[in-house]
C-alpha cells in the first residue's frame, strides 16, 4: 500500500468505516511506515481533541420563549400543502408522453387490441414500424419477451411516479440510489 | 474562543441526551403526531427533549450565544410550522437537525460574519502566537481552529464528534451524498490536523531553543 492511500483511509479506519480485508492491509501498512503511524497519532488526537468538547448549557428560558413564540404563531400549513400541487407543466408532459409510450407498449403485445388503433394507411411511417416492432416482437420467445416487458414496465413506472412526485422527493430519491451504489 | 461557561455545579456533569436511540425515535413519533394535531404539551416535550442537541450544533455554527439562543428558537418555531408537512420518512431528530442547519446558515450568510470572524480569529492568532504556544494545548488548540473553518467543514465535525452521529444521519441531516460528508470530513480532518502539525513544530523548536 501506497502512504497516499494510507493517508485516505486512515480516517475511515478511525471511524469504522473499512472492511476488514482493508484494516489488515492497513495495519499490515502501519507496521512498516513510521509516518503513517505519526499521521495516525495527530489523527487520533484531533478527534479526542474534538470528542471532549464540553457541550454547552442552553439559556435557561429557552423552552418558556419558544413555547411563547409557538402559542402566538399561527400555523400557515395549508399554503404550504398547495405549493406541492399542482406538478409543472414540464411534469405534466413527461408523464403524458411516458404514459402513452407505456399505454402503446400494452396495445403492441395484445393482438387483439391492435386493430383499435388508426392504421387505415397501412403505408405511412409509423404504420409501418409499428407493425414491424410488433412482428419483431412476436419472433421472440414468450418468456424473454415478458422479462423484457417487466423490466421496462417497471423503469417506466417509476418515471412516471417521480415525474408526478416532485422536486423534492426526485432529487432524495436520486441521492439515495447513489448511496445505494458501492462507493 | 471562549467556552460559554456551565452555570450550575449540576451541569458540571452534562451530557447530551441521546436523541439518536431507537427508544427515543419511537416517543417522537407519538409526540410528533400529537404535535401536528395542535397538542403543544406534546411540542413542548419534543423541545425539552432536543434543546440542548440543537442549541449545541447552532451554537457551534455561529459562535455567540445569543445568537443561538434566537436561532435555536426559530428553529423550534419553524418545525412547529411545518410539522404538518413533516412526512415521517425521516426521523424527526434528523429533520429537526436539518432546519438547524440550514438557520445557522442563513445567519452566517445575512451578517457574512463568518469570513469576517475568520479574519479576526487569524489576525489575533497571528499576534497572539507566542502566548498561544506556550499557553494552549492541543485541546484548546483544536477547539480554536474548529471556530475558524469553513461552515460546511465544520458542521461534519461537529455533527461526528459533539454529535456522535453516523454518516448515515449526516448525509441525511445535511441532504447529501455519504461520499461528499466522507470528502468533507477528510478535509475538514486534514486542516486541523495540518495546524496541529504546525502547533506542535513550533512547539519543539520553541523547546530546544
């Protein structure tokens, strides 16, 4: 191990964050580097350093005044409850325009309901690869095709839900997939 | 800096209330849930239970008491508001801790002191720093330059260390990713650990002279 990475995982080490094949390594490491093991001694001092800190007492009528300032506020929830509705018009196209890709994903793989569609043209452009895809679509087998149609069901699903959730709840819903991922 | 000092000989033995045990967690949620119906006993119980977690991290925000003191009240105001908008797919603590946050930032930012406090900080240490040297141990000397870091830095340190929370609750404190607070930490780490460095050289040379 190099002493750079040695410098980055130190602090993770401190705080229990490694794995166990990285902790021996490490410490295999720290064996042999008298200067890791001194970065290791400042690090380890800054953080009893900082763990020590005394908290400190808040004022004594804290609760008093803020039970005051709450007794003399209204609540304004219901202004807030409409700012969440209705969804942009950016929002609203998105889930249209995801809804009738997912609407025509359902009519290409019932045969049946093909026919309701409006092909009197059998030549024009989207007549044409419609009936393609959907012939495409027949050559493959039943159980692929099913898996295939599962998954992108489901990816458009949760567009469709995420574009109506809002801002606010996409972008903690994107942070947590992130995290998800292993860094 | 100095320390706001403990008043009573009871608070000699202070200790932060564990806001992040499970058992905790589960009251807030009953409480929380009276508190959005109107019940502001239960309210005021939700304040007594996390006052001093609160006032803690403002505290170590903007650095003045008083200050803390009204920002720590506009945060309990504010939750009381938007309670009703409090969603439970977080704990409240973290939520609570949230709005905290992001007061303290908005003080720091109205009087811009936080840069300007910076600058006075370091022109004192600059006068002061043969009496610091001999005067101050590591201890106070950490605690010092923790008041001198950037806002974003110093709020990761005081959430892991004063706090003891786990980067989990900092992430979702501070709404961000857990590899942008482990970045942060790092630096913030590395900063204090860079002016120890330089405490403790001037030390020995001062030492051996």
């Amino acid at each position: 191990m190099h002493c750079s990475k040695a410098a980055i995982q130190l602090q993770l080490y401190l705080d229990h964050q490694l794995s166990l094949d990285q902790i021996r390594a490490l410490e295999t490491h720290l064996s042999s580097c008298p200067t890791c093991r001194q970065e290791l001694l400042l690090l380890e001092k800054i953080n009893t350093a900082l763990q020590v800190i005394e908290p400190v007492v808040e004022p004594p009528d804290l609760t008093e005044n803020i039970m005051q300032r709450v007794t003399l506020s209204p609540r304004q929830c219901c202004e807030y409850t409409y700012g969440l509705f209705p969804p942009s018009l950016l929002e609203i196209v998105t889930v249209v325009v995801l809804a009738t890709i997912t609407m025509l994903g359902i009519i290409l793989v019932q045969p049946s309901l093909r026919g309701t569609l409006p092909h009197a043209n059998q030549h024009d452009l989207l007549s044409t690869a419609f009936i393609t895809s959907a012939h495409l679509l027949g050559s493959v087998s039943s159980s692929t095709l099913i898996w295939i149609l599962w998954v992108i069901g489901t990816l458009l699903g949760v567009a469709i839900t995420l574009a109506l959730a809002g801002k606010e709840i996409r972008s903690s819903w994107f942070r947590g997939m992130l995290n998800q991922l292993p860094v | 800096m100095n320390d706001y000092p403990l008043q009573s000989p009871q608070s000699l033995s202070l200790s932060l209330p564990d806001a992040t045990s499970t058992c905790t967690a589960q009251n807030d949620v009953e409480l929380v849930a009276a508190s959005v119906a109107g019940d502001q006993d239960a309210f005021a119980q939700l304040v007594q239970r996390h006052q001093r977690r609160v006032f803690n991290l403002v505290f170590r925000m903007v650095q003045k008491y008083e200050e803390a003191d009204e920002i720590t009240q506009e945060t309990f105001l504010a939750a009381w508001q938007g309670l009703p908008s409090f969603r439970g797919d977080a704990r409240f603590s973290t939520w609570l801790y949230r709005i905290a946050y992001n007061c303290s930032l908005k003080q720091l930012e109205q009087s811009k002191r936080d840069k300007a406090l910076q600058a006075a900080i370091q022109s004192r240490i600059e006068l002061d720093k043969q009496v610091q040297a001999e005067a101050h141990d590591c201890q106070t000397l950490v605690r010092e330059q923790l008041s001198t870091l950037p806002a974003k830095y110093r709020v990761v340190l005081i959430l892991r260390h004063l706090q003891e929370m786990t980067y989990e609750e900092i992430a979702e404190i501070l709404t961000m990713p857990i590899g942008t607070i482990k970045t942060h930490l790092f630096r913030a780490r590395n900063l204090l650990k860079e002016r120890l460095e330089a405490f403790e050289r001037e030390l020995n040379t001062r030492t051996r002279g």
